[in-house]
C-alpha cells in the first residue's frame, strides 16, 4: 500500500493540511492553532478549543505555539510547560481532522524563513512523538508560490516576489521560476519577532487599554486575562479590516467592565504595522540589489495579507507588477507542501556560501546546487592575516559566480552579502618578529535538513573554536527529474 503524503503549513494562528488523493489534493482549514488548557491539562485542541475559550474561562487559551518552539517553556501561571509535548499533541489533532494516523506518512512542512536552527529541531522532535518521521522542510513563502500555481502551467522567465505574512512572521521570497520545473530562491528574508499578525493584535490591546484604567483592572482580575483578550481582539480584526475604518466599535466580551474596540484603532495598527512591511521588503530590494520593476508578479499569503490595505499598501512598491491569485492565501501554503509530497523534488542551496576575506577576495565553502539529501561537510584552512591580533573575524555569506569558473576563489566581492560574522581566539606566534608563523583556523561547513548552514571553526594553536548555525539561506526547489 502506498504511503500517504501530507502537506503541513503549522501555523502561528491557523494551520493547513492537506493530503494527496487520487482525485487530487484535498486542503483541510484553516484550523486555528490554538490549544484549551485546565486544570494541567489538555481538554480540546482547535476549533473546539476556539469554542470553548469563547464562551468564558476556564478553559485558558494557549496561543502562538509555532513561536514558542525552541525558545523554553511556557509559562501558564505558577507552571512551567515543555511546548513541544503540546505542538505534538495539536500535530495529531490535525491528522484527526482528515481520520488518518501519522505512522506510514511523507510529509513536506512548511517554515518561516528566519527561524532558529532549534525552533526547526523542536518541530520535528514534536513530529518524531507521534510517529511522523520522514518530514522534509521547506520555506513557507516558496510552498507557497508552488500551492498558488498548483495545476496551472509554470510562468515561465518569471521573477515573483512571496509576501507571506502570517500571525508569527512576516516571511519574503524572490523566486524565480524557470525551464526546468524549478523555484530558485533568488533571495529570502523575513522578521520572526515585531511583524506578524499577533504582534499588531498585542499592538492593538496596549492602545486599547492604554485608554481605559477599568480596562486594564477588568483583564487583571481574570486567570490569563490577556490571552483571552488577544483571542478577542484577533476576531475583532479581521472583521473590522473586512468592513472599512467607519465600522461600528464592538463589545469586546468575555469581561467584567466593559470594553469596546473602535474600527479607527485596529485599522490605525494595521496601517503602521503595513508601512514597516513595506520597509522590509524595499530593504531586501536594496540588499539584493534588485529594482522593483524586475518584479514581474506579486504574491500574496497568510492570514494578514486578506485585508485590502494591507495589499494595497505594500503594492505601492510595485506599480507594474502583477497581483498573483491563488485560491485561497490562508491554504496556499498546505496545498503547496501536498504538491511537493507527491513530487520527486530536491532541496539545492541556491547561491554559493562563501567566506569574505581581510582583501575583500572570496573563497566559496558550499557551491550553488548542494544538496541538503548529501549531509555533507567541507573543509578549509585559512591562515590568520594578521598575527597580532587576538581574535580572527570570518564573514560568512552568499554570492553569485559564473558556474563555468575553474576555480573558487573569486577577488570581486561587490555582490557579496553578509550572513553572519564570526570572531574567533587565535595564538600569537612566540618567535622573533623575521620568522613569525601564523595560526591556521579549520572551518567546517555543511548543509543540513534543517535547512541551515552549519559553520564550525577552531584554532589549531590556541585550541580555540566557535559553531553556528546560519539560516535565511535562499534554496532551490528542483521538482520532477532531478538527477
């Protein structure tokens, strides 16, 4: 029998999935990513979760599990909770949804461009607890892309910028789509802390009690207070983005005083938080050194991209690019992953990762077109170019050379763009000054299927050494006949 292949889009605030039928794919959600607890436990898990906190607490609502991962527990009162037993728990609740167990199952997940190498460790440790291990990884912005053009024949030459924009991250792709049934990331970047949408939800909560002392004092008197109104004020959102700035203000319930929430206020939030977008994208612009109007088509994800003025307003960049359409922006992202699950398909770095030197000349580590299915590690030694200082630096990131070349060392490093810089301890050689020997650093570098380069440095003198995991490296989905 047939494995099941499943596409996975977990969500900040909603999540997707989807399946492979012989019909077709088939998206269930969105399915709200939140969990009811109470009394040290769990008693429901997404819509009916979403239920029951709505009709009063207890039970309490867990949001924002996706970002939790890798970063410690969760507090909830006097507890302490392990996040990853709980996204586990709602992992299974999605295969629930479609009646299957995740034993036997291939799965593509979806995630957000900027996330830890250890948020994505979390995740499929979660995965692995209820029996789901063969996941690959993905960038949600990209599966995206893949999800929108799901049975339509590739634009072929095209360059579409992916503005995913979600309740945890604000996520972007250049991608450009080419003969070969392949997305090329030709750039990735994203914001994991100040922009998604639950951000502008705790933005618009600060202002609204910020008017009110019996506000504040009414959301301090209940258990998780806080979390309830976040839940309210998410509800209240969409529906005034829906309904324009004169909507009427509305009760927000679940509260001993009450409170209201005008239309003026969510949309003023929504505005701010769309202009700072707008400000990411024309910086990664910038920094890849790309003018808008090489934008040939825009497409928009995720929840907060439904609301017109915020498409609107990051459109503005873009005055002759097209507006791409998928079926639904909240489903791209699951339908995308289903897609990839059927699919002979390929993760390939799509720039070469190099090391910046003192002079400004580049030594690639891992060319364009590694394979994360290699787990491969290369080797370098770089002698230290100045012999009294304490520390070497190592500036480490992408650039683009002419596959034809015959060496890898290139001395242009105009089109180089810095990933991360790493300082490293180095030995000062004891001899006289005629015949001084430099310390030689060992730098290891790999791919791994996390999605992250791994950059391990040490010192032969000094024994010294230094590991990092950099991520937000554009990537190459090769689909069909890879090779």
């Amino acid at each position: 029998m047939a494995k099941l292949r499943v596409g996975i889009d977990f969500g900040t605030t909603n999540s997707t999935i989807a399946w492979v039928t012989p019909e077709g794919i088939v998206p269930r959600g969105p399915i709200p990513s939140i969990v009811a607890w109470q009394n040290q436990d769990i008693v429901a898990l997404g819509q009916r979760a979403r239920d029951m906190v709505g009709q009063g607490s207890p039970p309490y609502p867990l949001r924002d599990l996706k970002m939790r991962l890798g970063r410690g527990g969760i507090r909830l009162g006097p507890l302490s909770l392990d996040v990853i037993p709980i996204v586990a728990a709602y992992l299974h609740h999605l295969f629930q949804e479609i009646g299957v167990e995740p034993d036997d199952v291939e799965s593509v997940i979806g995630t957000p461009v900027r996330v830890s190498r250890s948020h994505r460790q979390a995740l499929r440790q979660a995965c692995e607890m209820i029996g789901l291990k063969e996941v690959q990884f993905v960038y949600e912005p990209t599966a995206a892309l893949v999800g929108a053009l799901h049975e339509r024949a590739l634009p072929m030459n095209e360059t579409v910028l992916v503005v995913d924009w979600g309740g945890g991250t604000l996520d972007l792709a250049m991608v450009a789509v080419d003969q070969s049934q392949g997305f090329r990331e030709l750039g990735v970047d994203g914001d994991v802390n100040d922009l998604g949408g639950s951000r502008m939800d705790q933005e618009i909560a600060r202002r609204l009690l910020a008017q009110s002392q019996a506000g504040r004092e009414a959301v301090e008197s209940i258990p998780q207070g806080m979390a309830i109104l976040l839940e309210r004020i998410e509800e209240l959102k969409i529906e005034f983005l829906e309904e324009g700035i004169d909507a009427e203000r509305r009760l927000v319930p679940g509260f001993p005083t009450r409170l209201f929430l005008e239309s003026a206020l969510v949309h003023e939030v929504a505005w701010e938080f769309a202009d700072q977008a707008r400000a990411a994208i024309q910086r990664m612009l910038d920094a890849m050194q790309i003018s808008p109007k090489d934008v040939t088509s825009v497409l928009f994800a995720g929840g907060v991209n439904q609301a017109t003025i915020i498409r609107d307003d990051i459109m503005k960049i873009f005055p002759d690019a097209t507006v791409l359409y998928g079926d639904n922006p909240q489903l791209e992202t699951g339908i995308g992953c289903a897609d990839l699950a059927r699919q002979s398909f390929q993760v390939e770095l799509a720039a070469d990762f190099a090391v910046r030197q003192s002079d400004d000349s580049l030594c690639v580590l891992l060319p364009r077109g590694q394979s994360v299915d290699l787990n491969a590690y290369r080797r370098a030694e770089f002698m230290v170019t100045d012999i009294l200082a304490d520390e070497a630096v190592f500036d480490f990131g992408l650039c683009h050379f002419d596959p034809q070349r015959d060496t890898l060392w290139a001395t242009d490093g105009a089109h180089f763009r810095s990933l991360a810089q790493l300082f490293l301890r180095v030995g000062q050689a004891e001899l006289s000054r005629a015949k001084r020997i430099p310390d030689v650093v060992q730098v290891l570098t790999g791919l791994d299927d996390c999605l992250s380069v791994a950059v391990f440095l040490r010192s032969q003198r000094t024994g010294s050494s230094r590991q990092e995991y950099v991520t937000g490296v554009p990537l190459t989905i090769r689909v069909g006949n890879h090779g």
